[in-house]
C-alpha cells in the first residue's frame, strides 16, 4: 500500500523543518556572534564590528591591566578541579550503593542527591552563605568548593549511574569466584566499564562549577573572585569589551577540552 | 535493570544480590553525610532565618511571610518569575520538539553534528550567552540590523530590557536541558511504530499526536522540568537582558540580603521561590510518572 503524499505531509514537512531551522540558528548564531565580536576594533557592541583587530585580547592577556580578571580565572579554576575531584569521588560511591536498588531509602537518597537539579539553587547559595557566617567562618575559597560540590554532584551521579545499569552483574560475581577481592574487583573490572560514564559526568561538574553563577554569587567576595561574577559585574556596569574576548578564550578553550575529553573517553572505551 | 530481573529467574537475581550488594549501600554514607552538613543543614538554616520578625534577627515569627503576602508588589514578583519559567519552557518545547524530531530523522553521519550543535550552549559559559544576546538584541544589534534591512521595521525594535528578549535568549540558553532528555527517550523508540501508524493510514501529524509525542512525553517532561528551574533562577540572564526594569526573584532575593542586609526577608523570599518550584516540579514529575505508566501499559 502506497502511502499517498498528502497535504498534510507536506505542511508536516515545512512546520517542523522551519521550527527546527529557528531552533539550530537560536544554537548556532550566539556563539558565532561573540566570536566575531570579540575580535571587534570598536568599543561598542555594534555589529557587524566596523573593523577587526586583536586590542580586547591584548588588553585581556595584559598582566596589569586586566589582573583582577586572571586572578578570577585563577580561582575559578582551583575552585572547579577541586569541586569536580571531590564530586566524582562522593558520587562514584554513591552511585555503586544506588544503582539498580528499589529500597526507599535508595530511592529517597537518589531524591535528594539529584535536587539541585531542580530546585532554584539561587536559594541554596544564600543558604549557604548564611549557613558559613553563622558558623563563624569568612568567606573563602575552601567554603566556595563545599558551596559547588552540592550543585554539581548531580551530574557525576547521573551518568555514573547510567552507565552502571549496563555493567553485567555476572563479571562481577566471576571476579569473585574466581578469587578477587571486592576492592580489586572494582579496580580491574567495575572501574574500566564505568569510567567512560565517571569521566563524561566529571566534565560535565566541572564546566558547571567553572559557569557557576547561584552559589557563588552569594559565596564570592573580593578576596575570592570567580570569573563569572567577574564577567557579569563586567556587563553590568560598563559593557566592558574585554567580556568578548574572554568568551572567545572560553569558548577556545572549551572546544579544545571536547575534544580532549572525545579521545580520552573514546580512547577508553576501545580499550574496555 | 528492571528488564535483567524481569528476564531472569528472580530467585536467582536475589540470591546474587545478597552479600557484596548489602555493603555497597555504605557507599552513599559519605555524600548523604555531605549532603546532610553542607546542603540540608544550610536550608534548615534558611528556613529557621526566614522565620525571625526583624532584620536584627529578634524574636520568632511568620511576620515575613505576612509581610510578604501584603504587598501586592511581591505577588507581582514571583507571579512574574513564574511566568518566565513558563513562557520559557513554551518557546524551548515548541522549537525543541521539533529539532529533536530532525535530529531522529537525520542519517547518522549527520548526527553527531548535530549533538555538538545542541550541546553547544553548555559549553559555552552562561556569560558568553548572555553576552552574545546582548550583541544580538541590542539598539544596533543583529537582530534589528536584519529587520530593518528586510524592511520589516523602520526604527530599532527595543528588546534588550524587555521580557520578549529575556525569553528568547533564555530559549537558546536552555535549549540543551530541554533536549537531551528528549532525545534520550526519542531513540529508545521503536521505528517500527511509525511505519505501522503510517501503514495503518494515519498521515504524519496524526502519527506525531498520536504516536511519537505521546511515547515521547517522559523525556518531554524531564526536559520541562529541567528549563523551568533553570529559567527561573536564571541570575545573570535576567538581570543583563532583563535589565533594570524587570525586578525578578533572584535579583530581589540578592538585592535584599547583600544591599539591604535583610537577611529575614531574602530567606522569606527564597522559600516562597523554593516551595513554588517545587510545587511545579512535584505537578509535572506525577504527570511524567502517569504518562510513563501510560506509556508502559
């Protein structure tokens, strides 16, 4: 049976195709928008730029000139691997005692891990700054880490779960027949087949505790900048151009990471 | 998981399960112990704050929640907030659906492409977005430069500052939250269902009402949640683009506890937003669940 061409396929066709259209050009279009203008000669945001040039990225990687901006990237960093390590190692155990289980307090606690997903964390930032300065402690970078960890265990948690169901509880139960111990077990067998799974979350964590806005705008002060609230405060008062070359140094190097991340991720799976 | 224990014999899968599994649940004790010091216990916090009468944190009360349910300007606030949430979770739905479907459809040398194309919000930082849409929504922007060019306005439209901008550029900010729970539902779907509504003579929107959306709803409303909560607390997004003239949720709760140092009142504010999300999350997560149970049976 042929399936006739109606009118109504070909309406089909133009509504998702046009809607998909404006979908990919909303994606495409922002990022390459910062990316010329980063590169603008002008000091206005007009676009296209009147003229190319490199002066925001010299005045950027200027030492004197642009010193608060390096020490936020400084620990926005420090802040991002130490959150990310701290993450992946809660969540990777976590995830082992979740996993597969329909117990209620394995349910709840999957609850509670995943919230910051959902909730405003804007509200946790502030709890948390209220919680740190009743306890008596100033503002610093060691709080600013336990301020991430919360918001972006999730991610670890969620695809080191994803990839667990798909890890045969059999091998497990052979590794331990044949003699290993639950340690060794989870070291040569569990550990290889999840690691793409840990490694995608943890980099997931870590651009999400670098772009970090709800937690640190409360937790931030002069002493421990991050760059977002940097480059927010940045646009805030005077539409500062440097703002477009720091985005075109992010977005560098965030395209390098990916693909970074695509060998060693890739990389692993072949050799599991 | 719930497929391998259906499939196998179930004693077998319980007798499996007894000894290393017992001790594997010790493993969630560090992060529930985190969880318990540095997430819950700060909420708690919050909520104990919430409940003081003055701002020199006197006496214990729900004055604050009165005070903030007398002032019309407050509703406005949050209905606002909401609002946003909302229009933003209509615009990223509408064009997300469908970019989805294209994405299924696409031949699969295409899709990788694609996959880096939608992630791509991601791993550009909230900042850099912002940033790009104030280049694109402003008075000499792209936006209005296309417009004028095509003829389609004379003067500059003003977009920056306006609630229309702030949901179109919050739509691509949280397009990704949007689709990749969608899409991750999208293929698990079996293709021979389209060919057979397609066989059995449905036309090609009757099989996406009818077939492909429904079985589609639990990534759907994952998707929803995900930008509704995002959009929401969107901090710089709304104060950039949204500009002065919108006062949202998370700029007043900032406002109030770091100018004005009424902590009382900016932990009010942030259970009121806090139990409102929630309220939504919990609504559309039993409709997710009864859709899925739906969709199963």
């Amino acid at each position: 049976m042929a399936r006739r061409s109606t009118g109504g396929d070909i309406s089909y066709r133009l509504v998702l195709g046009a809607l998909a259209g404006v979908a990919l050009l909303i994606l495409v279009v922002p990022v390459l928008v910062v990316l010329i203008t980063s590169f603008t000669d002008s000091r206005s945001l007009r676009f296209p730029p009147p003229a190319l040039s490199l002066r925001w990225y010299r005045s950027l990687f200027d030492p004197v000139q642009s010193a608060q901006i390096h020490t936020a990237v400084w620990n926005s960093l420090v802040i991002a691997f130490s959150a990310t390590a701290i993450a992946v190692t809660l969540g990777t155990a976590a995830a082992l005692g979740i996993a597969g289980r329909r117990a209620w307090w394995a349910q709840t606690l999957d609850g509670l891990f995943m919230s910051p997903l959902v909730l405003p964390t804007l509200a946790f930032g502030l709890a948390a700054l209220m919680f740190f300065s009743t306890l008596g402690f100033p503002l610093s970078i060691p709080l600013m880490i336990l301020g991430h960890v919360a918001v972006i265990v999730p991610f670890v948690l969620r695809t080191t779960i994803a990839s667990l169901s798909q890890l045969d509880r059999g091998l497990l139960d052979t590794s331990a027949s044949l003699g290993a111990g639950a340690f060794y077990t989870f070291r040569r067998v569990t550990l290889p087949i999840i690691r793409p799974g840990i490694l995608a979350g943890a980099f997931i964590a870590f651009m999400a505790s670098l772009d970090n806005v709800s937690v640190s705008l409360f937790l931030a002060g002069p002493e421990n900048d991050v760059l977002p609230i940097r480059m927010w405060s940045m646009l805030e008062s005077t539409l500062d151009v440097r703002t477009a070359a720091v985005s075109g140094v992010l977005i560098f190097s965030t395209a390098l990471l990916v693909v970074v991340m695509d060998r060693i991720v890739g990389l692993t799976r072949r050799i599991s | 998981m719930d497929r391998a224990v259906q499939q196998g014999d179930p004693a077998i899968a319980e007798r499996r399960a007894v000894a290393p599994r017992e001790r594997e649940g010790l493993l969630t004790l560090p992060l529930a112990l985190f969880f318990l010091l540095f997430f819950l216990a700060p909420l708690g916090l919050l909520a104990g704050i919430s409940l003081r009468v003055t701002p020199q944190f006197a006496g214990w009360g729900p004055q604050q929640y009165a005070k903030f349910a007398g002032d019309a300007f407050n509703w406005s606030v949050l209905g606002q907030t909401l609002l946003l949430g909302v229009k933003t979770v209509v615009v990223t739905a509408c064009i997300g659906v469908p970019l989805g479907l294209l994405f299924m459809e696409a031949p699969r040398r295409l899709q990788p492409a694609l996959l880096f194309i939608i992630v791509l919000p991601l791993l550009t930082s909230v900042v850099v977005r912002t940033f790009a849409w104030i280049v694109i929504l402003g008075r000499e922007g792209l936006l209005n430069n296309v417009l004028m060019g095509l003829g389609v306005v004379t003067t500059p439209i003003r977009l920056l500052g306006t609630e229309l901008g702030l949901v179109i550029a919050l739509s691509q900010i949280e397009m990704p939250l949007m689709l990749l729970p969608l899409i991750s539902v999208m293929s698990r779907l079996d293709p021979n269902l389209k060919d057979a509504s397609a066989a059995l003579g449905a036309g090609r929107w009757r099989t996406l009402f009818r077939v492909t959306l429904p079985l589609s709803l639990p990534g759907l409303v994952a998707g929803c949640l995900l930008v509704f909560a995002s959009s929401v607390t969107a901090f710089v997004s709304q104060t950039i683009i949204g500009g002065g003239r919108m006062v949202l949720m998370p700029f007043y709760i900032w406002q109030q506890a770091t100018t004005l140092f009424n902590w009382p009142f900016a932990a009010t504010l942030s259970m009121v937003l806090l139990v409102s999300v929630l309220a939504v999350v919990t609504t559309l997560n039993a409709l997710g669940r009864r859709t899925r149970a739906l969709a199963a049976g």
